[in-house]
C-alpha cells in the first residue's frame, strides 16, 4: 500500500544513461513500494514536454523533494538554463508551502559548501561515506521520507557503518583463512578440499548439548559425525543438521573455544542450518565456503552479533 504522499527525485540531469541508473535499485525501488516517485527516467513518457511534465509533479501535495546532491548537481545548477537550472527555480516557487519538503541529500562531501541557495540552509543528510563505501541509500532515505528525527537516521547510519566494518572484517579475516566443505549427496561425507572430513569440535564432545548424540549412527549411514556423516534435507531444520552447522561453522574458527564464542558458534550454525542446510535437499550435494556464512549471517540480525564476536579485531586481520 502507498504512504500517503509523493517523492520527487532531483538530480544532475544529462551524461550518459547508466551513470546514474544505479540510483534505481540504491534508491528508487525503495520508495516505490511506499510512495508515488517522480524520476525522470521513469516518468517523463516520450513526446511530452520536459517542463510542464515536472511542473505537473511538483504541484501535487503532500510532497517530499529529494536532492541528490553530487559535484555533477553543483556544476548543473549552475548553468543558466539548463535542466536542473530550471527546475530548481520551480522548487524556488514553491520552497515556503508547509506541505513541501526539500531535503538535499550530499553524496559528495565537498558539496556541503556550494550548494545553491535554494538547499544551503535547510538540513541535509549527509550520505557522503556510505556513498563511497557503496553502501545502499534507500533505507535510510526511505526513513526520512516516512519522518524520522536527526536522532532516528544518526543511529540508523551507525548502525550501517558497524555492520559494513564487521562486513570489512569478515571479508579479510576470510581471505586470510580460506575453507571449503563439500557434502556428499551419496554418502553424505562432509570433507574440506583435501578430503579430510569434518568430525565435531572437542568441546561439541564435552557438550551436554550435543556430545550424547555425536556417536549415533543411523542405519540409513546418513548421520555419523564421528566419521564425517552428516545429515540435511530440504526440511525443518532437525538438530542433526543445527549440529552439522555447529560443526561447519566452528571447522572457519577452529581456535574460538572460550564460553562467549561457543555460544555464537551454537547460535550461528542455528541460523546456518536455517538458512543453508535445510535448504539442500538430501539427495544433492553441496559447496558450502565463506561466501554462504556471509550471506547467511548478515542477514540475520543475530548472525552479524555472531560475527562481530567471532572475528578478530580489524588490526588483527591485517
């Protein structure tokens, strides 16, 4: 259902296509589902004129105006006449209406100091480092549309910094410690490249959580983890296989044994069996490496706590 309300998106016109198609999926398609967004590349139908199709957008009400601000907006805004010249003297027209709302939104730092005197003193978001980390936009702006405080979108955005540097951490911890595991759909051995097979960590075996059930051995010959048999299926996610998670996760951090990574072990390889091995069904095999730990547990709000307590400190990787 749309919010009610409609978003109009203002930025450098002109260049070639692609340079700023990334604003639809980093931006655009974020709205969208909640309200009516003008962007010119989608809603200027060919054979119509520029200006009055834009004068049309910017009457309706209520109505939010996002500027992107770049060095491409600044130079623009500049030139008499151009495009983004004339309108932003329509938003000229209508900046003192209470149901108007200009927000610049900086994505070149350098910006902040020349920005046309239409947005220099209104607030802006300043999404300068998420827009050179390559960090997606549109939650944050998407926030702003539907009312968040300055206090709302600054935790918002430290937030998304803390999980890009874990995202960061994992990254280089991983290329320093690369593994591998591969399940087979016939047997059902779990081995590493070099076909050594993966058997519980020793603390697994002390457990009173998992040790009673890791010498069992099933008469299928799907399920023996002290032989490096393990059990998924495309199906709830059984304790054998929140136990082939447990085993799988804790094989990329062999030394994390205290009490604090045993139990993000345990929570990760839940979330692993969730999402990964329960996912596969029993009579396929897999390729299960760092890449399916990353996708899985920074999807997950608790799966990124895992890492944060997993991974060493950034100095450390380095």
């Amino acid at each position: 259902m749309k919010t009610e309300g409609n978003i109009f998106i203002s930025y450098a016109w002109g260049g070639a296509i692609e340079k700023k198609e990334w604003m639809r999926n980093n931006i655009i398609s974020y709205l969208t589902w909640q309200y009516e967004v003008f962007w010119d590349r989608d809603s200027i139908p060919y054979g119509k004129t520029i200006d009055s199709t834009i004068s049309k957008a910017l009457s309706k009400r209520p109505i939010t105006i996002f500027c992107i601000c770049d060095n491409e907006y600044l130079a623009s805004s500049q030139k008499v006449n151009s495009g983004l010249y004339r309108e932003l003297s329509m938003m000229d027209n209508l900046a003192d209406d209470d149901e108007v709302n200009i927000v610049p939104i900086i994505i070149d730092a350098e910006c902040k100091k020349s920005l046309p005197k239409l947005l220099s003193s209104r607030t802006y978001l300043d999404l300068s480092d998420h827009h050179r980390r390559g960090l997606t936009l549109g939650p944050v702006i998407l926030q702003v549309a539907n009312g968040a405080t300055q206090s709302d979108i600054t935790l918002c955005l430290a937030e998304q910094i803390r999980v890009e540097n874990i995202r960061e951490r994992a990254k280089s911890y991983f290329c320093v410690f690369p593994m591998t595991l591969i399940g087979n759909a016939s047997s059902h051995e779990v081995l590493d490249p070099l076909r050594k097979a993966l058997v519980p960590p020793q603390w697994m075996w002390d457990s009173k959580e998992w040790g009673y059930m890791l010498g069992d051995e099933n008469k299928n010959e799907t399920y023996c983890p002290s032989k490096g048999v393990w059990h998924w299926d495309h199906w709830s996610p059984s304790k054998g296989m929140r136990a082939l998670g447990t085993a799988a996760l804790s094989a990329f951090f062999p030394h994390r044994t205290s009490v604090d990574h045993i139990e993000a072990i345990e929570q990760g390889g839940a979330i692993l069996a969730r999402s990964f091995f329960a996912m596969t069904k029993k009579t396929e095999s897999f390729i299960f490496d760092a890449n399916d730990i990353m996708v899985s547990l920074f999807a997950n709000e608790y799966g990124v706590k895992v890492l944060d307590t997993l991974l060493p400190p950034k100095e450390q990787v380095d």
